[in-house]
C-alpha cells in the first residue's frame, strides 16, 4: 500500500463515488418512478418514497407524478339535440394509476394533456348532441316538469318547462363513465368531470334574447287583459253597488213621505172633525193649492160658473 501512488487511491475513492451516486436514487412521497433500460422500462414502477438501487450507466430514472392532476379543456361549440348550438366549457381531474403503461402508451403529462382532450372534448360533444338543451343547463332533483307558478296560465308555451330525464348531473356521469374507460388504456385514471361554463353560440343570442323578449310581453298583455277583466268587474260592482244605495235610499224617502202625508191627512182629519170653520178652512187652503198647481206659468184654464173650484172666485165669504 506504501507504494501505491496518493493519485491512483484518490481516483479510485472518487469513482466509488462516482459509481454509487449513479447507482442510487431517491423517491418523493408525490412521485413514483420507472426504471427504464435502454429506453425500455424495467420491473414494476416504484412508489415506495426512500433511497433504492438501480445499475449505472445503464438504467435511466423516469418520474411520474402520482398527486391529483388538472385537466382544464378549451371552450368547444357544439349543437345540442333540438340544434341549438352552445359553447361548452369543461374540467376535469385525473392522475396516473398505472405508470408503465402511461410511460408505453404517453410518455409525459403534456402528451397526456393532449390526449384527455381529444377524448373527454369527443365523449363532451357525444353527449351534448344527445339530449335537448334543457337537460344540459339543468338538474333539479325530483322537478315537476310544469309551468312557473307565474306563467301557469300563459298562453301557448311560455313559460313552460319541459320534462326532464336525465338533468346536467347524469349527462356529466355518461361523460365520465364513457371517458374513464378509454383512459384506463393510458393507466389514467379519470377522477372527475364537470361542465364549468355554458353559453349561447352568439349567432343565435339575438334570437334567443328576441324570443325571451316576446315570450316576456305575451305575460305582459296577458296581465294587462286579467287587470282590464278586474277593472270592469269592479265598476259593474261600484255602479250596481250604487244602485242599489239609491233604491234603498229612494224607497226610504217614499217611507218617510208617506208617513208624512198619512200624519198630515190625520191632522187634517182631526181638524175636520173639530168644527165646521176648520173644515171650511182646509178646503180654503187645499183650493188654493189647487190653485198654485193649475195656474202656474201661461195655463189658461176655463171653467164653469158652477164649479166647486171656481166658487171661491166668485164670492170672498164661501157661505155666502
């Protein structure tokens, strides 16, 4: 050992440590890795976080992540089944749950981006053109498909709802179903899909916003008709209502006149009865009533000298 040069033991500790450095690896608790040699992956992926071995020079370490991933798609227009067409705006969560295969099959999350939406983007639009637009924007547990309470008796179809059976939440559940299968051949596992956003293609939002105009005025003319309705019905009452108090009250004036004439005639009568100068002062005063009554204004009234009426003309004291 005296003899062995300071240089050559220098060098030969520096590649031991060069050799185990290359020969060892460590492994994060969000990762897992694949051994790969000569470009090939070798043995199963490993996914116990720690220190381990692998030949140097030879094998390569590849990592995967094996967190949570995000899938965030591009808005997409598409027709729904009544050929409306929307702009569609979905997510997505997934993560790799076979790490071979996803290296054989994608190598990397960017070719696994791009795969995702090629597939959830297909079975999105698959599923869209499948059911009318009321199933995509709605999902109501247990929904009567009926009318709102304020257009129950609208005219036509405003305001209708139209039967529901499957609803926003279901179409997303075929999303899923459809596109889990598919990825599962990546090793990925599709965790989740949703719709984040829906809009109106903006070649038919006038059309849209024309129609939610005149459905809006029909309501209006309708409440307009019904306010017409109540109002005649409420001026038949008021002027029937009116009536009405004037009769009673007309019939309560004749009450009241008549019980005023039928006191006058007794009083008279009992007047009558007392004495004759009584008697020949009612007639006196009943005659000159007459008289008002018959000669007003331009009357021209002729009579014979042997009229009752004409006697008091003649003569000042009747008994004469």
């Amino acid at each position: 050992m005296k003899n062995v040069p300071l240089t050559l033991l220098t060098f030969v500790g520096l590649l031991l440590l060069f050799l185990l450095f290359t020969a060892t690896y460590t492994v994060d608790e969000t990762e897992q890795v694949i051994i790969t040699q000569f470009g090939k992956p070798v043995g199963d992926p490993i996914t116990d976080a720690g220190l381990h071995l692998k030949l140097p020079f030879v094998q390569e370490v590849t990592r995967v992540d094996k967190r949570m991933l995000e899938w965030d798609g591009r808005p997409n227009e598409m027709p729904t089944k009544d050929k409306t067409y929307i702009v569609v705006d979905t997510f997505g969560r997934w993560r790799i749950s076979d790490a071979k295969q996803f290296f054989l099959r994608l190598r990397d999350e960017r070719s696994a981006q791009s795969r995702l939406d090629d597939i959830l983007g297909s079975e999105t639009r698959n599923a869209v053109a499948k059911h009318e637009l009321i199933e995509v924007i709605r999902t109501t547990k247990d929904r009567q498909p009926d009318r709102d309470a304020v257009l129950v008796d609208a005219p036509g179809n405003v305001g209708v709802l139209y039967p529901i059976s499957k609803g926003r939440a279901k179409i997303e559940n075929e999303i899923y179903t459809e596109a889990a299968a598919k990825l599962s051949d990546f090793g990925i596992e599709l965790l989740d899909v949703r719709f984040k956003r829906i809009n109106y293609n903006e070649s038919v939002q006038q059309r849209i916003y024309d129609r939610m105009i005149s459905e809006r005025q029909q309501i209006a003319e309708r409440f307009r008709s019904e306010g017409e309705g109540e109002a005649a019905k409420i001026n038949g009452k008021k002027e029937r209502d009116l009536l009405k108090i004037e009769s009673e009250a007309y019939k309560q004036v004749q009450e009241v006149q008549g019980e005023a004439d039928a006191k006058a005639s007794e009083i008279y009568a009992n007047a009558y009865n007392q004495s004759e100068d009584s008697v020949a002062f009612y007639e006196f005063i009943k005659t000159m009533e007459t008289y008002q009554e018959m000669l007003a204004g331009d009357s021209t009234l002729i009579m014979t000298t042997s009229s009752d009426i004409f006697k008091f003309l003649k003569h000042v004291n009747p008994s004469e």
